[in-house]
C-alpha cells in the first residue's frame, strides 16, 4: 500500500470515530403496546327517553336479551303493587311488554341473562310468614314477556343485600346478609332448579351485602359493599370461583354499596352507590385493571340515584331507576 493510500484510510477511519462521538447510536425499538380505545366522556349523557313513559320504580333492573334492552320495576299504584316490563332495540322507541298487579312484591330481585332466556330472582319478600320468605323463588322467560316460576328442588339461602351474575355458563348468587348476619357463600345453577353451594379456597372475599360484581377479562370481580366495620372500596377478583385475590384492598373510588358496574370499551365503569352516611353518591370512576381506579366524573348529569341500575347495549351504556332521597328517577339516560 503507498503513502497516498495509507493517509487516505487513516483520514476515514478518524472521520468515522468523530461521526459515532458526535451521533449516539439510536436505541433499539421499543416493542408496541396495544392501543386502547379512546376513553368515552362521562360527562356526555343524553336523555333517551321522556319522563312520561316510565313510572316511578321503587326498584329496577336493566338487561340484555335477543338484541333488546328490557327494563324491569315494581311501583306502587292506587294501593296496588305493579310489576312493569318495558323494553327497546334503540334506547329511543320503547314498548310496554307487561304491566301486572301483584299481590306482594319483592324486597329486591335480580335479573340474568343465561341459556337464551331471561331469568328474575327473588330476595326476601316485603312481607309474610317465614316459610315463604325461606323459598326461593325464579322466574324465566324466552321473550321476556310471560315469566314462569320455576320449581326450585335445591336451593339456595334466600338472603337480602345479594349480588347475582352469570359465569362460564351458569348463574350464581352471592354474598349477602341473613338472620345470622353477613355471609360469604356462593351459589351455582345450570338451570335455575338446582343450585349447589360451592366450595371455596384458603382465601374468599370477606362477607358483605350490597356488592357489585362484573365480568371482565374472563374474571369475576367483586366490588365494594358492606361489611362488618361499613362500606368497603376493596375489589377482589377470581378466576375459578374458589381461589381469589385482592386487586386492591383501597380503592380511589368513594366506599360504598349498591354500586353499578357495567363493562364498556375495555373498561369497568362504576357509577352510583351510596356512601357510609346513606347518600347516593353521583361520581363515575372507571378502571382498565381493576387496581387502579381514575374519576370520570365528580358529577355525571344522570344525578345522584341509589339504586341507580346500567347495562351495556349497542355501543353505550344506558341507566335508569334509582332514588334520590326525593322522588324516583323516572328517565332513561344514555352515554356511548
């Protein structure tokens, strides 16, 4: 190699250490998360529906069966208790499905949807002997329209302040409060017939009444309540029904019960409840993990309801029934 070469290589191989000196290398790429769905506003409800086609529930349940929104409630008229079924496909047109007197209605129900039917549950009823009150009582329907009670052959404690969910393909009761005080059992069912009492593990939810639940990426989660030192802001979570984990034992949400929780855009959003004073509460707190909780809103235009009930239907949530204090919410509320 001659002298004009050898310079050569010398002045590019000390150009070339300058360059690296001068430019760091750029780190390695990052690996791409998966983006989550734009956070809808809490703020952003809208009526969807007028005042005037709804009575005053004393108490609600909202569901969703066959593509349709059913809304349950009970009211009281000229001295007579009132079963009402109304239902939609559009959260705008409504149509009364059922409007039935009763001879005693219950002190709370529940309503599930499972095996291509509508299922209400009964808790303990307003009055009578206790031999009724012991019995449980189910009622199914296909349509939603002419429900028939369902003979009970196994049983399940007929307690007050329960929760009730559908998961893996069969209904269940939990939790609530009996003439001995909180309990923590849980009750499964295929068929609304039978009901077995489950077995669970080492650790269980500790025994409430008023708790919420919701099944959200394949795991039930049970949140808030009452418990024996008040209302809770714990959230538990399961995979299997028996062995069960705190996600978080201290919330950023209010401690309450009766809370709604309804899963929407890769959420859990939890609205109403009330707190430990008795009153319905009107922030909305949603949460991605169940851990961390942010506030939506510190006051949704829904108002402050206890008793307040939401589902999930056709991209939004809708929420109706509830008591302020006042009188009954008599509105049909809608956010997408």
């Amino acid at each position: 190699m001659n002298k004009t070469a050898v310079l050569i290589f010398i002045i590019i191989t000390a150009a070339y250490g300058c360059s690296k000196t001068a430019m760091p290398a750029s780190p390695p790429p990052q690996a791409q998360l998966p983006q989550a769905t734009a956070t809808p506003d809490p703020f952003f409800w809208e009526k969807a529906a007028d005042e005037r086609v709804f009575p005053a529930f004393n108490y609600g349940a909202l569901a969703v069966h066959n593509s349709r929104l059913f809304i349950f409630g009970t009211a009281s008229e000229d001295g007579k208790t009132m079963n009402y079924i109304f239902s939609t496909g559009d959260v705008a047109s409504f149509i009364t499905v059922t409007a039935k007197a009763q001879d005693e209605a219950p002190e709370e129900f529940k309503v599930l949807t499972h095996d291509r039917k509508l299922w209400v549950i009964y808790g303990p009823p307003q009055e009578g002997d206790e031999e009724e009150k012991a019995l449980p009582r189910v009622f199914s329907s296909d349509r939603g329209d002419n429900f028939r009670r369902v003979e009970v052959k196994k049983g399940f404690a007929v307690v007050s302040g329960f929760s009730a969910f559908v998961f893996k393909n069969r209904m269940h009761i939990a939790f609530g409060r009996d003439s001995s005080g909180l309990i923590d059992d849980i009750y499964s069912s295929n068929n609304g017939r039978e009901w077995d009492k489950l077995k669970q593990g080492k650790v269980t939810v500790p025994p409430r009444e008023g708790a919420v639940v919701a099944v959200f990426k394949e795991r039930l989660w049970v949140i808030g309540g009452a418990g024996k030192g008040g209302v809770l802001n714990d959230v538990w979570y399961t995979e299997d029904l028996k062995d069960w984990k705190p996600a978080t034992v201290n919330a950023a949400f209010t401690p309450g019960k009766d809370y709604e929780a309804v899963v929407h855009k890769d959420r859990i959003w939890l609205m109403g409840g009330t707190g430990d004073d008795g009153k319905p509460m009107d922030n909305m707190w949603w949460s991605m993990d169940g851990a961390n909780w942010r506030l939506g809103a510190d006051k949704i235009p829904v108002g402050a309801y206890k008793g307040i009930k939401a589902a999930a239907f056709k991209g939004g949530i809708a929420a109706a029934a509830g008591f302020d204090g006042r009188e009954y919410n008599k509105n049909i509320w809608w956010m997408e």
